[in-house]
C-alpha cells in the first residue's frame, strides 16, 4: 500500500502573536499552535493568506511585512505568503495601476494575492484593474464569494456569470476559487436561498464549477473549509470522479484561523482524500497533485496548472 502523504495547505491565517480578538471572542492561531495542528493532520507547510486585506468582517489585520517575516521565521511551518491587496487601494478607481503593488511584493517573495474579499461586484472597475494587472504580474488570485452587503467576499450573481467574464477577459490569470457560494454551484441544484448554504445531497446533474473548469484552463480551487468540504464528502461516488477528473487543478487546503479550527469538520478532508487514495477510489497520481505537488508547481515555479 502506497504511503499517505504530508500536505501542502494552500490556504492559512496566522498571526504572530495573540493581540486583538476576533469579534467572536476567539484569537487567530499563532505559528506555534499551527505547527502542532499541521502534525496532527498530517500536513507540511501552509500557504498565508494575510487577514484583514479589505476591512469588511474584519478586526485584526495582518501586514505585507509580517507576512514575509512569519516565512522567514517558521519556514517549516509557513512556506509561502499571499499578499493582500485592496482593490480600493490606490486612486479607489479602476485608473489605479496595481502593478506597482504586485510587483514590488512578488519581488519580496509573495506568490500570489488573496484571498480577496472586498465586497464589490467582480467587473467593478476596480477589480477590473486589479485583475489585469494579477495578469501581467502572473500572480494567481484567490476569491472569496460573499452576498452583497454586510458581507465579506467578491459579489456575483447565482451560476457565477461575472466569474466566467473575468475568466474569459484574463486568459493568463489563475484564480482559486473558495467559499460557500463557489462550492454551492458543484451542482444545478443551487438556488438562490441556498447558495450561502453548504448544501448536501447527491450531485444529480452537474453545476456550474465542473463546467466552467472545463471550459478555462485559469481556473483552479481550493479545498479548503467547511465549504469545499462538504462538497467533497456530500456525494463522494461523483466526487472521486470530481478529484480525477480535474486532478491538476485542485489544492488540498483548510482556512485554519483559529486554534479552535483543530476540531471543525473541515480538517477532517485530509483524511478524506487519504481513505480516498488507500480504497483507490482515486488514483495515487491525482491523489499526490491534489495533496501537494499541484501547490508545489504553482508556489515554486509560479506557472499556471
């Protein structure tokens, strides 16, 4: 029996040290206490995403410059960094050149930018711009999807028709698609008042996500949370399927942001994908991208899938 294999998260939120709680009461988790989740789990290294990008549900924030230095002090825990770029940032409109953000933190080791979520349509012109210049940079991008107002995320309608213009517009920019209202477009049977839902029940006919990953080759997701959870688990004889059939275009990851995490549900996908691989429902080859070397190529090469 082939071994299981020690994960790359692509999608973490650390802190240095315990200082703000969140509104919940709850702290961010600290390097140290990430270290000791990750080995439970069964994981390497994690991909930071800096909290507090955009200031919507957010209390704590994170900077560019504790962010490179969380890599450079707990390499083995934190391998790479996302930067977090606002795209009200700048002129607050769609003439602001972002490049001279990306461009300055990708030369300071970020690899990629995320997770975005200001609540502003996705052709908002200053996405717009935010986009083309992720573009130029080569600079993947992870979105996170929330409802308009009072919310955190990227704002589309139902089936994502403005993701797939985005995708179209950007041939050459990898977006990571995550949350909820992602994951709830696996299948056609998402409405409009479960979207935000994290809907279980056999995927009987396909939705949107596996259609629009067919069609452009610039979109990727990642795993992580209770979301991309329990889209993998709430119909698993379609989603061995899922897992293979877009084996290059799907990174394990969890959203750990809080010591608490170590017993959400959501942690429970490492062993889904190894119980997956040992009853070969899925092959070790798709199994390894998913879990590491997918990351692996984006992260140290910075090409697209």
């Amino acid at each position: 029996m082939k071994p299981s294999l020690r994960k790359i998260d692509m999608h973490v939120h650390v802190l240095p040290e315990r200082d703000l709680p969140k509104l919940s009461g709850r702290y961010y988790v600290t390097p140290q206490e990430l270290r000791l989740i990750y080995d439970r789990f069964g994981i390497e290294k994690g991909v930071l995403l800096c909290c507090g990008g955009s200031p919507e549900c957010s209390t704590d924030r994170l900077s560019m410059r504790e962010a490179r230095k969380l890599t450079e002090n707990f390499p083995n825990t934190i391998g790479w960094w996302f930067c977090a770029i606002d795209p009200r940032s700048g002129k607050n409109s769609g003439e602001t050149d972002f490049t001279h953000f990306l461009h300055y933190y990708k030369m300071n080791g970020a690899r990629g930018v995320g997770e975005m979520t200001a609540n502003l349509p996705l052709t908002d012109d200053r996405m717009m711009a935010l986009f083309s210049a992720c573009e130029k940079e080569r600079m993947p991008l992870t979105l996170h999807f929330g409802k308009p107002e009072k919310d955190m995320g990227v704002i589309d309608r139902l089936h994502l028709p403005q993701l797939e213009m985005v995708l179209k517009t950007f041939p050459e920019m990898q977006i990571i698609g995550h949350s909820a209202r992602f994951w709830s477009e696996l299948g056609d049977d998402v409405t409009e008042e479960t979207r935000s839902c994290f809907i279980c029940g056999k995927v009987l006919r396909e939705g949107v996500v596996p259609g629009l990953l067919r069609k452009y080759k610039n979109l990727t997701c990642d795993l992580s949370s209770v979301s991309g959870y329990r889209a993998m688990i709430r119909d698993p004889e379609y989603t061995y399927g899922f897992l293979e059939e877009f084996q290059d275009r799907l990174y394990f990851a969890t959203d750990i942001s809080e010591k608490e995490h170590e017993s959400n549900e959501m942690m429970q996908l490492s062993f889904f994908l190894d119980e997956a691989m040992r009853n070969e429902k899925i092959s070790y080859v798709a199994y390894e991208k998913i879990c590491r070397s997918n990351a692996l190529r984006l992260l140290e090469k910075g090409l697209l899938s």
